[in-house]
C-alpha cells in the first residue's frame, strides 16, 4: 500500500496600499472564513508562476490590472489551520503601483469592499492578516502560524 504524496496549498495575497490604508474584502457564501475581512487573492492554479496568479487573481477579484514589475513579495506565511490539519504557504505581494480602482468583481464570493485605515481594521479581520501585518511592521519577512510551540 503505497501512502498518498503530501500536498501543500499555495496561496497569494495582495498587499494594496495607499497611504495609510489597505484594501479588504469581506468574503461570503465560499463556506472558508465567511463573514471575514481579507486581501484579495487566491490559489495558484499551478502552470503559473506565483506573480502571474497575483496579477490574475487582482484582476478577477477586485478588478485591477497589475504589472509583474509592480509587484513585490514582502512575506511568506506556512500556517496550520488546527481543526483540519490543513497546511498552505501564502505569499503576501504588494504592489506598488496598479491600474483601475478596487471594486467587487466577484459579489457572490464577496459582500463588502473598502479602504480601511491601517490602524483600525475591522474586528473580523481574518486572524492569519492580522499576524502578517504585525510581522511586516517589524520588518520580519516569513513566519509560521497555527502550530503549536
């Protein structure tokens, strides 16, 4: 009996930035962490590489065009979620430059888009953000989240 090759999910994460405030999402009717402020972003499909699934998933999500050349990785989370055992690594990329205002380009996966002030977040910011944004504060570039110490 031969055992099942373990698989790791990759994700990207935009990190959109003006001024003191960043873009959220809440997301809604996907059945993961509905009800939840995040980033736009997604899974990699795989046959892309990780800048071209950003510049895709900006554009599918809150309909923004993206340039490879604007994009920078500032932080890569391997996080557990404890009650699945579900492991991915998210590669957190902001851009510095976009073409197209933020809107919601997907109202059945999304219920609310804004700019919120980096120092008031909503309380239902998904938890995982939260820790990646205190991360980026201290200039640390990778972290762990979920497992137990």
């Amino acid at each position: 009996m031969t055992k099942e090759r373990f698989k790791l999910g990759v994700y990207v994460t935009l990190i959109l930035r003006k001024d003191n405030k960043i873009v959220l999402i809440r997301r809604a009717n996907t059945g993961i962490d509905d009800g939840q402020y995040a980033c736009a972003g997604g899974k990699v499909d795989g046959d892309e590489p990780i800048t071209g699934a950003m510049v895709r998933e900006a554009y599918e999500e809150i309909g923004i065009t993206l340039k490879k050349k604007d994009l920078k990785v500032v932080h890569v989370l391997h996080a557990i979620k404890n009650e699945t055992r579900c492991e991915t690594i998210g590669f957190f990329i902001e851009a510095r430059a976009w073409e197209g205002e933020p809107q919601n380009m997907e109202p059945h996966k999304c219920d609310d888009i804004a700019w919120f002030q980096l120092s008031a977040l909503p309380e239902n910011t998904m938890p995982t953000l939260i820790h990646v944004l205190a991360m980026l504060d201290k200039g640390v570039s990778f972290s762990e989240y979920g497992w137990e110490e």
